[in-house]
C-alpha cells in the first residue's frame, strides 16, 4: 500500500502530465518556454477540466469525458482525469482511515 506522500507525489506528476498534454493540444509547445503568467493561465485551464471532469463523473452537469476527449481531440485527457481522480480518491480514503 503506498503512503500518502507518494500518492501526493503522483498526483503532482499527473498535474504535471495533464498541463504538459493541453499545452501540447493547444499547440503552446514546451512549457519551459512559457513565461510565468501564460503557465499559470494554462494551469488555472486545467483546474478547470479537473473540475468538469469531477461534476461530470458526479453527474452534476451534461458534459461527459467523452465530451472532453473530443473538445480536445485526445482520448489521453479523459484517461488522465480518471487516473488523476483515482489517485485522489485513494489520498481521500487514507485520511478516512487514518
């Protein structure tokens, strides 16, 4: 069973995957080359897809990940907001239990 410190650490790298594919998607390249405020900007785009994709698995709004996925012409999206909210989830049941 992993800690919670490396879950914490997967979730940080799977922020890291998901700002890493939208820069991609959106065609912004390496995010390195951004300057501070167009990475946060596109970080702030990404809390905002974790959010819909958090509402849409809760069923609170009409858009699906499939919905997502097509939005952004990658499957790898959804993929990643599931694995991102499993991670999560399990941080979540640690602090229960604990």
């Amino acid at each position: 069973m992993r800690t919670e410190e490396q879950l914490l650490q997967e979730l940080q790298a799977k922020d890291a995957e998901l700002v890493s594919l939208v820069a991609n998607v959106l065609g912004l390249g390496d995010l390195g080359d951004l300057n501070d405020g167009r990475r946060k900007e596109l970080e702030g785009e990404v809390a905002e897809l974790r959010e819909k994709y958090k509402t849409t698995t809760d069923g609170d709004t009409p858009e699906n990940p499939r919905a997502l996925n097509e939005r952004f012409g990658t499957p790898a999206l959804g993929r990643l907001l599931r694995e991102r909210r499993e991670i999560s989830e399990q941080i979540l049941d640690l602090r229960d239990d604990g």
